[in-house]
C-alpha cells in the first residue's frame, strides 16, 4: 500500500491535442497512476471502455470508444478529445515502460516486487 500510495511522487503531463488532462506542475503517486494506466490498456485493447483516478484528488478521466478512435475526458473540465485507440495504447506501453525503468534504475530490488512487475502490461 505505502509503495501504491505514498512513495515515488512525481510531476507527471497528459497533454492530448492541446488538453491538459493532468499538468506537470501536479504531483502524483506514478504508482498508483501507472497501474492504473495499465488497467486502461488491457481493458482499451481488448474493446472495452475504462476510467483512471488520482489518489491526491477526486478527478476521473474517462476513456470511451468511438469506432477506432477513444476519447478522452475529465470530471474537472468540459473538453473532450479524440485520437486513434493504437496511439493511446503506444504512448500508454511508451509511459508505462519508462516508469518501470526509471523505477527500477534508482531501487534495483523494485524488478522483483509483484506490484510493480504488474506496471508492465502484457504484450
């Protein structure tokens, strides 16, 4: 849980065709948010629909499909964005594979943990 949810805050922007959907003057657990962004690819990929929140606030953000595009939006503010589902999944895999990274090169021992092996989604 203190892994999840009080270690490794970070500044972390998801910015897509203009909207900030979270800002880089924000921290955030980048545990608790990469194995939520995990969860998004595996539920997007496979055809289904997903949501991601923010331990520090209440905020959601919404990813629905569209034929082969997803759109995103956000419970803290009225824009909604569109883009192609497979380049949500690449910048997704593309976060997700560097936080594991950047994880495990400042805490060698993390590349055993079983949460933050859970970070990678499957191929």
């Amino acid at each position: 849980m203190d892994l999840r949810y009080k270690y490794f805050a970070a500044n972390v922007e998801l910015s897509v065709n203009g909207v900030e959907f979270i800002s880089k003057r924000r921290f955030v657990t980048l545990v608790d948010l990469a194995l939520s962004i995990s969860g998004v690819v595996r539920r997007v990929s496979s055809g289904g629909e997903a949501a991601f929140g923010f331990t520090e606030s209440d905020e959601v953000v919404r990813v629905t499909r569209d034929g082969d595009l997803v759109r995103l939006s956000s419970s803290n503010r009225p824009e909604v964005v569109s883009l192609p589902q497979d380049e949500l999944i690449v910048e997704f895999r593309r976060f997700l594979h560097s936080v594991h990274s950047r994880m495990v090169a400042e805490v060698p021992e993390l590349v055993r943990n079983p949460t933050v092996q859970k970070i990678l989604p499957p191929v």
